[in-house]
C-alpha cells in the first residue's frame, strides 16, 4: 500500500505547491512491487485504462510505470514543455524547476542565477510564513523548523473544527487522518457516488479513476502534516 499511496501523491498532487507531490514522484522511479494487493492492482488497471493505457497482458510494474510516465508528460504539457526526445527523468525535472519558478514568480521571489535547491527552499519557507500570517501565527524569533509543526497542528485543529471532529484525547496524527476520511468522503458525496459500505481509501480511488480533475481541486491534508518534521521538500533523481 505504500508504494501506491506514492502513486495516489503523484496524481492528485497533494503536498504545497500543488505540484511537489506529483514531482516527489516524478523524480523517484515508480517502485516495483509484485506482491501487491489484488485490489491496488486492479485499481491501477482501471487508472491506466482512463489514462488511454492498454492493460492486457502486462505485468503490474509496466501498467505502473506507464502510468507514471504518462501522467508526467501530461503535465509538461500542460506547462508548455516539449518531450519528444527526452527520457522521462529529464521531463521530470523540468517539470519541477518550471512549477518552482512559477511559484517562485508569484511569491515575489526573485529567481534568477538561483540554484534551483536554493529556491526550492525560499519558496517553501515563503509558503510557510505566508500560512501563518493567514493563521495568526506569531512567526518572530521562531527557525523554521519551529514554525513549520506550529502551522502543521494549527491546520489539523482548525481543519478538525470546521467539519466537527471530536479532537479531546486524540493523538494529532489520529485527527489529521479523521479529517482526511471526512474530506474525501464529503468530496464524493457532492460528486454523486455511492458512499454506502465504502472506505475513504476506496472512494478515493473510485474519485480519481472518474473524476481525477475534481480530485486536483480537493484541499486534503498532506504536505502541512509533515512541515516541520523533516524539513524543506527534497527531491531525488534516482
């Protein structure tokens, strides 16, 4: 299940800026793993297959590497990026120093002559002080370490109250998880899909093989859940 909830990243591009989920993803080769579970296989089947991806006869590391393939050349469309030519690592990463800088440009960050690490960071710390302002955090004299799981627990609590989860003796990862469940459950009742008996990871799944531009647009908890913990976003060209 894990090596597929890297693949569900790379879809719906969860983590901030909405594109460094897709990109963790992208640069990392997707893992192969023949043990998986009937169920995650089929579900790729079906994404491949809504992907314009032929399955018949193909092992489930190939359907996983195509769709990883296809879903990177997607976006380095969509980013005006020619890949006829290029191996999939160099559209990859493309992609990102692209999706950096334009987020770079709207921060008001300055990006040229920049190693692109160097502003990776300064975006990813921009992005922080910008969530606490608009969280009222009080970000003078804190590293930003401090000030990352600060807007972390704020996000999850406020996430937690606005849709009326209980958090009182709740470890925070146990919360963030609930509001998660209750996001993506919300997000299928609105798009009509039967709920009934069904899993957040399997309506998850189903949303993204029917309507993987609605699941984009979701503001589920991720990238906030691990600010502070480990950093800024690394990024890894294996």
């Amino acid at each position: 299940m894990k090596h597929l909830l890297i693949l569900l990243l790379c879809t719906i591009g969860l983590m901030l800026p909405n594109h460094e989920g897709m990109v963790q993803a992208a640069l990392t080769s997707p893992t192969i793993d023949e043990n998986a579970k009937e169920e995650d296989q089929a579900f790729l089947k079906q994404m491949a297959e809504s992907l314009g991806i032929k399955t018949e006869g193909k092992e489930y590391a190939k359907i996983k590497k195509e769709i990883h393939e296809v879903l990177i050349k997607k976006e380095a469309e969509k980013l005006g990026i020619k890949t006829e030519g290029k191996d999939i690592k160099q559209i990859a990463m493309e992609v990102h120093e692209k999706n950096i800088k334009q987020e770079a440009k709207k921060l008001g960050i300055n990006t040229e002559n920049k190693d692109l690490r160097v502003l990776m960071k300064e975006v990813f710390e921009a992005k922080i002080q910008q969530k606490a302002k608009e969280l009222g955090i009080d970000t003078k004299g804190k590293d930003m370490n401090q000030l990352g799981k600060e807007v972390r627990v704020k996000i999850i609590y406020t996430e937690a109250k606005k849709i009326n989860i209980k958090t009182e003796g709740k470890e925070l990862g146990e919360i963030a998880e609930e509001v998660r469940e209750k996001q993506i459950m919300t997000a299928a009742e609105k798009l009509g899909l039967d709920t009934k008996n069904k899993t957040a990871k399997e309506l998850l799944k189903e949303m993204m093989v029917k309507y993987p531009d609605e699941v984009k647009k979701l503001k589920l908890l991720s990238f906030y859940e691990r600010v502070g913990m480990h950093g800024h976003a690394k990024f890894k060209h294996e």
